[in-house]
C-alpha cells in the first residue's frame, strides 16, 4: 500500500510536535561547517546536527521494564533526563565520540540523582538480507504505545526509534529513477520506528520519511527493494547539543528480504566475521553509561551530559555477570561499533538545516 499519513500520532511524538523524532535537527549558522569539520575517514559518510527532545510528551515512564536498573547523577533542572549506554570512539582525526547504543527515559530520585530500568543488555540488530547484523542506536520513546488511527503501525507495545538514516523507497525509484536527485543526500531522511513486546519481541517497523528542511512527510512500511543506509549516533561530551550520524555505506543499500529487527546479544570477533579487523574480539570492550539532560526555554533545545562511568563489565562478561548477579538478562552488542569501524572507508561531512 502506497504511503500512509500518520499525522495525529506524529503530533504526539516529541516536546515540538512534528520535528521532536525527526533526525534531522539541522546546522543553521552559516559556520556550522566548523563543527565536526574533522570527518571521519572509518566511516563512508557523516552528518552532524543540533538535537531536539526525542521523547515522546507526557509517555509514562512509571512502568518497570525488568533488567538492570541503572542509577546516576546529572546536575541542573531538566524536562526529561535519559539514561545512555555507550561506547567511547576516537577517530584517527582526533574526534572523540561516545557512541550511543540504547537510551532509556529515567525516573527521578530527588536531588540530582535518576533511574531508569530496562537494561536488559541486549541491543537491536538490523539485517538487510545479507547475514550480517548491524547495530542500531536506539531510543525508546514510549513504554507504553497505543497507536492512534491513521498511523502505519496499529500495534500497542513499547515504542522505539533509531534516527537519522537514509532512505530511497523503490517504488518512487521504479516512476523515475532521478526522484531523489534533488534531495541533498540523494535520499530522503528517515527515523526508523518500531514497536516491541515487553520481552523484546519486535512487532512492527515503519520508515517516517522527512524532506530536506526536517519536516516529517508520511510514513511508510519497509518493502523489499526499498534502500536504506542507517547511522550510527555519536555524542560528543565538548558539545552537548550536537550530534553526529555516522552512516554504514556510502548509499543506501538495497533491503533484499522483509527488513529483520531484533533484540539480540552477540559477541563478534574476527574468526566467525571476516570483516571485523585481524585479531578483533567484542568481548574486550567496555561498557559505559552517561545521563543526558534537556530542557526548553522557550522553543530552545538545550542538552548536557553527565561524566560516563563504566558499567564495571566487559561486553564478553555481560551475560556472566547478569547471570550471577541475578539482575537483568541478555545484553548489549558493541561489536557494531567495530563492525562499523572495520567495514566501512573514507567518508565525508554533510550538514543540512531546520528548526521546528
């Protein structure tokens, strides 16, 4: 079926209504080339953008998610704080990134301190077809989603999205192959959205489709065919309202079977995946956990960052230690970070505007 609009439950996504889930926060400054200008030459390509709020207004998030519960400190008054599960990344430039894998909504506990459950130490996995898991930073929006009419996704559960891909649909590709000359990635910008069970389970994707200026346009479901180039989100502690797409490929690849999410635990090393570096092992890598506050004062996104603290495991010893902690079950998949670090070459910096 072709497009569909969803605009009553866009509105409900987000402090600013529309804009609040897009990726596309864009550069408006006539410098914004000096941010991020050191691009990174691991990936294919990059895009850096101001943020906006990417949570869901009013979502309850009283709803106890099992796993580990995650407990820090973030100074200073913020609408919403979110509890970010990352990996640290220094690119041969000289950029440091933290490298978001899930983000969870928080609970306050009084004073400075938050917490959020629902680490469960398992991360979502996107397979385009070809066998190869890719990792996908991911955001959770709303534990307790009700779709409303109208929307491409007519299942309740808990609701996820990864930002900033990129994306050709194949039937625009089929009426004229140039349909996306025009747009300035030679694709459109998309958030990718689903709908999970409590236990993980995923239930349905949609593909919310933007245009150049970062307004939301309609929404689609994934068809085989469709191209697709997702990111991965990097935070860097020095600029707390900016952040940085780092994209797989260099152009949107070919979805060659009905698009595979899952949650999932791996430990990936250079003997089961050719494509990782010599001598390359997952379960070395260390896990770390950061806060991350905004606010708005008067239509102006704001954001910081608590100091990220190890989780006190290795990504190897991450079931182990839930096991015999008795607290959580599965747990998160670092190995994309170096997945994307190994198979992916010399990229470039691309930087677009809009404003909600």
């Amino acid at each position: 079926m072709k497009k569909t609009i969803f605009l009553a439950a866009a509105c409900t996504l987000g402090l600013s209504s529309l804009t609040a889930t897009a990726s596309t926060n864009y550069c408006e400054e006539p410098n914004c080339n000096a941010v991020g200008s050191s691009s990174d030459s691991s990936f294919s390509k990059s895009t850096v953008a101001y943020k906006q709020s990417n949570r869901t207004a009013g979502a309850p998030i009283s709803k106890a998610q099992g796993g580990d519960t995650l407990t820090g400190e973030l100074s200073g008054e913020w609408d919403e704080v979110a509890a970010v599960i990352t990996f640290p990344w220094h690119s041969e430039e000289g950029l440091d990134l933290n490298l978001v894998a899930l983000s969870l909504p928080t609970q306050p506990l009084g004073g400075a301190r938050y917490s959020a459950t629902g680490w469960q130490r398992e991360l979502f996995f996107l397979d385009f077809g070809d066998g190869v898991p890719r990792l996908l930073s991911s955001y959770l929006l709303d534990a307790q989603f009700s779709p409303q009419a109208g929307d491409v996704i007519d299942q309740a559960g808990q609701l996820w999205y990864s930002q900033y891909a990129l994306y050709q649909e194949a039937e625009e590709l089929a009426a004229d192959p140039d349909f996306y000359a025009g747009y300035a990635d030679g694709a459109a910008v998309a958030d990718i959205r689903f709908v999970t069970s409590d236990t993980g389970e995923v239930l349905q994707v949609a593909i919310d489709i933007y245009d150049d200026a970062g307004n939301y346009q309609y929404s689609v479901e994934p068809q085989v065919g469709d191209r697709l180039n997702p990111s991965f989100i990097g935070y860097d502690l020095q600029q707390p309202d900016i952040l940085y797409a780092l994209f797989y490929f260099d152009q949107p690849t070919q979805l060659s079977q009905a698009i595979s999410l899952q949650r999932a635990y791996y430990v990936p090393n250079a003997s089961s995946d050719a494509t990782l570096p010599e001598g390359f092992d997952a379960a070395t890598l260390e896990l770390a956990l950061l806060f991350e506050g905004v606010k708005s004062v008067d239509g102006e996104y704001s954001f910081a960052y608590s100091t990220p603290e190890g989780l006190g495991y290795t990504w190897g010893e991450a079931q182990q230690d839930a096991q015999s902690s008795g607290s959580g079950s599965g747990s998160l998949s670092p190995w994309l970070l170096l997945l994307l670090l190994s198979t992916i070459a010399v990229g470039r910096l691309s930087l677009h505007r809009t404003h909600a």
